[in-house]
C-alpha cells in the first residue's frame, strides 16, 4: 500500500468519523427515549460508522488513479494571504462597519493577488461599496450595521 | 392543468417576476460563463438576494439564474475551449474549433438555438410528466422516502466521482454528518454543538453552500494559479463573426434537436445523472446517427456535434426539477440547492406541492420557458458584449467573488462566527478538491440530511425497530435493487481499471 494525500485524508476522514461516533455516543437522549426504535442518537451512529467504513475501505484498497498535487504550482502564498484577509474582515466587519472593512478588504485582496494600477484598485473598492451599499440600504432598505457610518452621521 | 397553466402563467408574466427572469437570466450567464463557476456557484451566490422576495419570485430568479449559468458555460466553451460546467464540456468538443476556423458567432448561435429547442420541448415534457407524477408519488410512504434519498445520494456519488465512488460516498457522509449539528428535530436535544450557542440551530445551508461552491472555487483558482482571463486573449473577443444559421445548418439542427431533447430530459428526471452524462450521451448517440462524411467531421466543427450536447443539457435541466417537484428529493447538485432554498422559503416540495402551492408549482414550470425566451431574445444578440467578461483578470473577479460570498452570510445572520466557520470550511473545501473529492454529493447530503432521517426515524418506529420496512414493499424492494445495481457496477468498475493499473 502506497501512501499518498489522499491516503492521509482519508485516514483523517477515519479519525474524524470515529470522534464523530464518540460523541455520537455521548448525545444525551431522555429516559424514556433510551431504548426506543429511534432516538436522537440512532442516526448520527449509523453516520459515524458508514464514515469509518468507507474511509477505511479508501485507505485499505489500491487507488485506481492516485491524484499527487505538486506543491511546486499551488500558489500557497497568494491564497493563505487572502485567507488571513478574510479572516481580518470578518472580526472587524461587526466592529468597524461594513463600509470601511468591505473596503479594505477588496484593496488589500486586490494587493495581494498581484494587482498594481491604484486607480482600479480604488474604483473598485471605496466607490463600488459605496455603490452597493446605496442599493442595499438605501434602495432594498436591507440593514447594514455600521457605527463608523453612524458616528459621522452618514447612516441612521 | 389548464388551470394550472394559467395560474401559472399569470404569476410568471407579473412585471415583478418577468423582471427577475430577466436579471436571473443574464447575471446566470455571466457567472457562468466565468470559468470554474458554475450554476451552483451562481445560484448560491444569489440565494440571500432571493430571500428578500415571495417564494415564487425566488425561485423565478434562481431557475433564471440557472439556465443562464447553463448557457454562459456553453459561450465560454465555445469562445475558450474552458467549460464553466462540467455538462458544457461536451460543447467544446466541436465548438471550439468551429470557433477557430473564425465562426464564434455561429457556434454561439446553434448553441443558444439548441438550448432553447432542448428547453422548449423539455418544458413540455415537464408540463405533462410533473402533475402524473405528482399523483403516483402521494401513494409514497416513509421507507419508499428514504429508499429514493439512497438511491440519489448513491446516483449522485456515482455519476459525480469520474470513478472515484469511494470518495463521493465520503463526500456524502460528510455532508450528512453536517446536516446532524444542531437541535434534534423531534427532541430538541443538541448534538454536536459542543455547548455553543452559535451551532444549536445548526450549520446554515447557504454557509454550506457559499463556502463549498462560491469561496473553494475562488480559492482553487488562486491555489493552482490559473488565469481565466489569458484564455481569453487566445481568441479575439470584439469579432465573433456572423450569428446567421444558413438552411442546411437549420436542416441538421432539425433532426438532430428532437433525439437530443427527449434523451436529454430521461437522464435529467434519473437522480444523479444531470446535464453533464446527458450532453457526453447526445454526443455519442448522435455521432451514431449521422452519415459517416458528417461522422468525420465531429471533433472539428461539425453543426450536430455542437447542436446534440447543447440540446441535451438544456432538456436534462427541465428534467432534474421532475423529481425536485414531484418527490421533493433532488436528483442533482443544483437542485439540491433549490430544494434548500425552497425549505428556507419554508416550503417543502413533493407531491403536495402541486395542490397547496399550485402557485409556485405551476410559475416555475412557466417560467423556465419564459427563461428560455428571455436567453434567445436578450442573450444572444448581446453576446458579442457579455463575452468580455471573460477578458476580466482574476485579480479583481476573485476578491469579488469572496466579497460576495462573506456579505451574503453577513446580511443573514449578522455573527462572525458564521463568517469564521464558512471560511473553514472553505478552506477544508479547497483541500478536498485539490485531490478531486467531488462536492456536489456532500451538498446533496447536506440537504436531504434531515429528511432522511426523518423518514428512517418514521420508518424504524412504524416497524418496531425492524429494518424489514427495506422489503416489505415491492416499491420499496425496487428501489433498494437499484441500489445494489449502482453499488455493483461501480465495484465492478473499480476492480477492472485496479486490475488494469496493476497490468501497466
């Protein structure tokens, strides 16, 4: 048995799928519900065994086409960079307000994808929010929290 | 029926909704025709947007949205030989050279004829088959439920998974075991929150969705660094050439479209097989039909070679939303996408559906013709224009799309947590599809998760914890054979290429 990725996932598929059945196992049902046909639990251990069966059955039998990603093509950087600019966006989006986070997060994206002409990267960010914000509060009158806005007075 | 037509008709043609078939329509085809975004992604993309409407009008917007995905894959198809979606691959196969030998508009225009005689008559087909349906399937009981719910999940896995079944179904359990997080539906006790508020209503279908679709797609595209807009400049944008069909063209089209729809729409209706087996199956079965001169031309521009694929995953669509209305059980990803739109809408299809909302039942049935117009009206002449889309650099369509994606979880549930959790498992997303794990059976998973277990839990107790309910009836005993069929050929399949890769 050769190892490769898709091996190790399965094998974290294996892992995830017995924890699942711990806890599957752990689900407190009431009393009266303990020895019935169907209780909460039934279905979630039926999950965690089918999880642990096929995962196992990847890991035990030979791979028709083994798929190995070279790790010299995947833009690693690029990616995780915009993964931890998600990240930032959404903690800062309920406290610093749509406008300004949505914003920042489109520039930096931008930024980090190898974007240099300022004059699109400021088109699309500030104007565009803006912009998209009018249709969603001010025409939709969908609700968008924004003390920044509301400090200066631009939203109610 | 008539009746029906007409209710149907009267919802559909209101200013409201015609209007949302129209911006359904043309924002589907240009998500579409992005590479590597495809209907779910656009559909998913649209779903916060639906929710501000009544439940007929959302649906109106995502079957537009839909078909408009489907016919935007076909342009980018044609114009770069890169498939938005998997059931327009079989396009590029002669409409791309076609467009090589300086005949774009043309390619793009027996396209969009095809597709709209593939989804005119498969709309018929649906017209006439959903109500006959919707009135066998009420003789349907819990065990008959959840014998069809295997058995799409078990189609789905198997279609989906280019051979790979193993991970499909692991894709499957994982998208069940996510539908499992939250409150009990019976009991309301939680499971798998781990004392966190934030998980006790369990994990959003939209989150699944955006983050499974819209945001992995985004981020597969950094991570492997492809560049949709290059593709482009391969082929000159600004001159597609004529979009005139000459008489012989229209006379191949002819016989070609009729054989195409009416296979096109029994793969739909089969759970699990959908636009992409539809479209290689018209191919193939069309290449069988044709003269032996026209056969040599298939792969190099031939009229039905284009015409057969394009008619066929048009009428395959109609076709999926057969079992998605009568049984309320999705027979693909997309659908299941609707069908977890639709159960936000709080409605739950079947075959109820047709007499309590006769309504929405019948408007979408109208509607997809309507789409259908509105894409051969509206679409084709604007081609020329739409196409330059594909020329947009990634470095702007990609943060466009994770902006999308982040503020339509934001305006529904107004918590970083969610925001936080989508993004996890977008990233878990991306990884599994770096090693072809397949996502439209986790989805499908997600979606029928709850029914499932409903319809075991009814059928356990019914029978006193006896799994006998699996051959009790001769209904339920068919659908379970099926089952074991699909199970058997894909084992089979399995063990015969494990034996070729051992032989090489």
């Amino acid at each position: 048995m050769k190892i490769n990725s898709v091996k190790i996932i399965s094998l974290l598929f294996f892992v995830l799928s017995a924890f699942y059945l711990y806890t599957a196992h752990q689900i407190q049902v009431f009393a009266f519900d303990e020895n019935a046909p169907f209780n909460a639990k039934t279905f979630p251990i039926y999950l965690g065994y089918a999880g642990m069966f096929f995962s196992g059955l990847k890991i035990v039998l030979p791979d028709q086409k083994p798929i190995e990603v070279d790790p010299k093509y995947l833009e690693f950087r690029k990616t995780i960079l915009l993964v931890l600019t998600m990240i930032v966006y959404g903690a800062t989006i309920l406290k610093v307000g749509f406008f300004l986070s949505t914003s920042l997060f489109l520039v930096f994206s931008y930024y980090f994808l190898g974007e240099r002409r300022w004059k699109y990267i400021i088109i699309f960010s500030f104007p565009f929010v803006a912009i998209f914000m009018y249709l969603l509060h001010g025409i939709l009158a969908v609700y968008l929290r924004d003390p920044l806005l509301k400090y200066i007075g631009i939203m109610g | 029926m008539i009746e029906g037509i007409l209710i149907g008709l009267k919802t559909a043609l209101s200013f409201q909704n015609l209007m949302m078939v129209m911006i359904g329509c043309f924002a589907g085809t240009i998500i579409g025709m992005l590479p590597g975004l495809g209907p779910m992604t656009a559909i998913a993309l649209m779903i916060p947007i639906t929710y501000g409407f009544d439940p007929a009008t959302g649906l109106i917007l995502m079957a537009g949205v839909y078909y408009g995905a489907v016919f935007g894959g076909s342009t980018s198809s044609i114009l770069i030989n890169a498939p938005g979606v998997p059931g327009t691959v079989a396009t590029s196969f002669d409409g791309y050279p076609m467009a090589q030998q300086g005949k774009a508009g043309k390619a793009l225009a027996i396209a969009a004829y095809s597709s709209f005689a593939g989804g005119t008559i498969s709309a018929i087909f649906l017209l006439i088959a959903a109500p006959s349906l919707s009135k066998v399937s009420l003789s349907f009981r819990s065990p008959d439920y959840f014998g069809l719910m295997i058995l799409g999940l078990t189609a789905v896995a198997a279609f989906s998974s280019k051979g790979n079944f193993l991970k499909a179904m692991m894709m499957c359990v994982l998208g069940l075991m996510l539908a499992s997080v939250g409150q009990d539906t019976l009991s309301d006790i939680p499971r798998f929150t781990f004392n966190t508020m934030n998980l006790s209503d369990g994990i959003s279908f939209v989150l699944v969705v955006m983050a499974t679709f819209a945001m992995s797609e985004a981020l597969t595209i950094i991570i492997k660094g492809n560049d949709p807009s290059k593709a482009a400049k391969q082929i000159s944008l600004t001159d597609l050439g004529s979009i005139k069909v000459n008489k012989e063209e229209t006379k191949q089209m002819a016989a070609t479209i009729p054989r195409s729809s009416i296979l096109g729409f029994i793969v739909g209706v089969l759970p699990g097989a959908g636009a992409t087996i539809a479209s290689f199956l018209a191919y193939g079965m069309e290449r069988n039909f044709v003269k032996s001169e026209e056969k040599e031309k298939f792969g190099k521009g031939s009229v039905q070679g284009l015409s057969a694929p394009e008619t066929a995953n048009n009428a395959a669509c109609s076709g999926s939303f057969v079992p998605l209305l009568t049984l309320g059980i999705p027979g693909s990803g997309t659908t299941a996408v609707m069908l977890g739109a639709l159960l936000g809408f709080g409605i739950q299809p079947g075959p109820r559906l047709y007499e309590t909302n006769p309504d929405i039942f019948w408007s979408v049935i109208m509607s997809m013709y309507i789409g259908m117009v509105v894409l051969l009206i509206l679409n084709l002449p604007l081609i020329p224009y739409i196409a330059r889309i594909l020329a947009v650099p990634r470095t702007f369509l990609i943060p466009m799309i994770l902006f999308f994606s982040v503020t339509g979880i934001y305006l529904m549930s107004f918590n970083n947590f969610d925001i936080f959790l989508m993004i996890g498992i977008a990233v878990i997303a991306t990884i599994l599809r770096l090693y072809d794990f397949p996502m439209p059976p986790l989805i499908l998973a997600f979606v029928l998760g709850g029914l499932m277990e409903e319809n075991l839990r009814r059928s356990l107790l019914i029978s006193d914890g006896s799994w006998s309910f699996l051959w009790d009836r001769p209904l339920t005993v068919c659908i379970m054979m099926t089952i074991f069929l699909i199970v058997c050929w894909q084992i089979y399949n399995s063990l015969k290429s494990i034996k070729k890769t051992e032989i090489l």
